[in-house]
C-alpha cells in the first residue's frame, strides 16, 4: 500500500471533488475576499467489536498528506518526486471508517455502506448511533464531517473490507484495543491522523469504553 513511485505533479484545472473559488465579501463595510474550495459533507464511523474489546480503524496512503509534507522545493509542477528520499509511508495515516456523500441516501446508510466496503461489517442500520455533525475544515473549506457509532461482532464480519477496488481504495483493517485507544490519546505529541479520529477516540473513551483498569 505504500509503495509509492513515480511522483510528480501538475496545475488543477478541471475537478471532480475540489471546486475551488475567491468568495467576496463586505464584513463591517470593510471589502474583503477569501480563497476557499468547496468539498464533499462525509461521514466517519467509529466501531467497536464489544465483545473482543477491540476498536475497528482504518490505514491509507493519503496523496494530501504525503503531497504537504514535502518540502516546497519538492512541489515544483512537472517535476518527479525522489520517493527514496520521501517514502509513501510518510503519507499512510490512521482513520477512522469514513467517506464522502457523494450519493442522494441517507447518512446512516451511507455510514452503513462504508463499514461493508472499508472494514467488511455488514451493521443494521439501527445500530448506527449519531454522534455529532461538525466541520472537518474552516479555514480553506468547510466541509462537513457526520460522525456516527457502531457495536459490531464476529458475526457481521461478512468481508475483508479494503475499500472499492474499482475506485483505487486500498486500505488496511486495523483493530486496535483500548489500551492503545488510551495511548494514543494520551501519548504521542504528533500523530498522521484526522481531528475527527482524535475526537472520535476521546468521546468512545468518555462514553463506551470499560472502566480503565485501576492501578
Ligand atoms: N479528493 C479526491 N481526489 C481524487 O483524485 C479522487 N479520485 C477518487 N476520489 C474519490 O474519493 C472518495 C474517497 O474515499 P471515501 O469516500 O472513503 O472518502 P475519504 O477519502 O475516506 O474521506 C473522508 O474521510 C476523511 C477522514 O475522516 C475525511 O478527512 C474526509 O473529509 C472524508 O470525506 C472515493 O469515493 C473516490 O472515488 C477522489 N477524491
Ligand atoms: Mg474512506
């Protein structure tokens, strides 16, 4: 998955997913502009085997978080990337389920097709509490993030997951305890991950997880 070779880059003329503007504006009277870009709402799912006491996260080569953190020298369009200088690890992040609106369904439903097609869970509908509905981003976009949670077990697990193939998706299943739920709120000062992961981990913590173990 992180195999990653033969980088370089070029203008963004006509998109797809990133719609990008100059919005103009009057705040106080004061005439101002603001550059932005438009992204899909999306959801992202928090799941918890209960009885294996393991949460359920994703891992992926994201092309965003591997292009920004190269160095600006590097960024130069046209020009081929030195992958054994900056490997595609660097851009491998730890998620969690999550994905774009990009049908006219319901959230939950869309939040229940992500779980079946990342982590091979096929949940009830039903089962799928909302969490909280906020704004993955605010300065450059305003995207916003559904974040819902799920109880899963053995038996739902009806695929391997991975992602739609026919997208591009390649994705590793991870399932992490809650100890390392616990450390990984608690420890590292920098992680390659999303805000909503971070939240997500905190509020399970609050919320859902066993009682931590007493010294
Ligand atoms: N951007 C882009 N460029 C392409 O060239 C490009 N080519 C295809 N695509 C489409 O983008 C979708 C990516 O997969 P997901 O639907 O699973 O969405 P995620 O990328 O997981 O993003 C979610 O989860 C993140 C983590 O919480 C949040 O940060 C995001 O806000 C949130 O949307 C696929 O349908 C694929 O067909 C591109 N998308
Ligand atoms: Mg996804």
């Amino acid at each position: 998955m992180d195999k990653i070779e033969d980088v370089c880059s070029e203008p963004l003329v006509q998109s797809r997913f990133v719609k990008p503007y100059l919005m103009h504006y009057k705040q106080n009277n004061e005439a101002k502009t603001w550059e932005l870009v438009t992204l899909h709402e999306s959801v992202a799912i928090i799941i918890y085997n209960k009885r294996r006491q393991k949460l359920v996260l994703v891992k992926q080569f994201r092309p965003a978080v591997y292009f920004s953190g190269l160095p600006s020298s590097c960024r130069k369009t046209g020009e081929q990337v030195d992958t054994t200088k900056y490997p595609g690890s660097s851009g491998v992040t730890l998620e969690l389920c999550a994905g774009i609106v990009d049908q006219d369904k319901p959230l939950v439903k869309i939040a229940q097709q992500e779980v079946l097609e990342e982590c091979g869970y096929q949940v009830p509908v039903e089962a799928l509490q909302k969490v909280k509905t906020f704004r993955a981003g605010v300065g450059v976009s305003g995207d916003r993030q559904n974040l819902f949670y799920v109880e899963v077990n053995d038996k739902m697990k009806v695929a391997q997951g991975g992602g739609l193939a026919e997208e591009g998706e390649m994705i590793d299943v991870v399932e992490i305890s809650v100890e390392e739920v616990r450390a990984m709120v608690d420890g590292p000062e920098e992680v390659t991950s999303p805000a909503g992961l971070l939240f997500g981990l905190s509020w399970f913590l609050q919320h859902k997880a066993p009682p931590a173990p007493t010294p």
